[in-house]
C-alpha cells in the first residue's frame, strides 16, 4: 500500500502594528517580510501542494472570523490571505503589505 503525500499548513504572522511603525530602521520589518516571500517562493517550487496563509497582527483594522464571533475580542487582526496553495498573486499581495500603525493585537 502507497503512502499518501503529506501534505502541510502554514501560516505566518506578521507584525504590522505600532512598534513596527515606529521603527527607527524600517529595514527590520522589509527583512521579515522578504523572510516571508522566500518562504512562499520556496513552497511553489518544491512543496506546491501545500497551504500557505498570511495573519497581520497590529492592523487599524479587524478582519478575521474570531472578531466576528467575539465582538470587541480578537481586534487588529487582519486575515490577509486565508489558507491556499502557494501562488505568484500570494507573493505580489505581499507587496502591499507595510506597517500601519494600528492598535495592539491579541494573539496566542
């Protein structure tokens, strides 16, 4: 009997809240964020079955399903992109991202 091929999960999470828009040096959050890109080019090359998705934690917004079911709990967190195959229009999504300088996140 064949094994299945595995298949994996990932989701990132990226600060874009106040402390990282206070940054004296932006170039710490450009890091993490080509981090992130080198994670996603790496999973369309040789894991192209997998799932990526994309948190920002610190957002002037709220977008995710917690918030939804928890009024006022789960705030500035934004669902940037939900779980998916690695893809080119993940990648360019990516290239809008930058620090707003939202509220603080709750995050686990």
């Amino acid at each position: 009997m064949a094994l299945a091929a595995q298949k994996e999960a990932v989701v990132v999470v990226l600060d874009v809240g106040q402390a990282v828009a206070r940054m004296a040096d932006p170039s710490a959050f450009t890091e993490a964020r080509l981090a992130v890109v080198k994670v996603i080019q790496n999973k369309i090359l040789f894991s192209a079955r997998d799932e990526v998705g994309v948190l920002l934690i610190g957002t002037k917004g709220t977008r995710n399903s917690l918030a939804e079911q928890f009024p006022g709990e789960y705030m500035h967190i934004t669902v940037h992109r939900g779980l998916e195959p690695p893809s080119a229009g993940l990648l360019r999504s990516l290239s809008a991202v930058s620090p707003d300088g939202g509220g603080p996140a709750d995050f686990l």
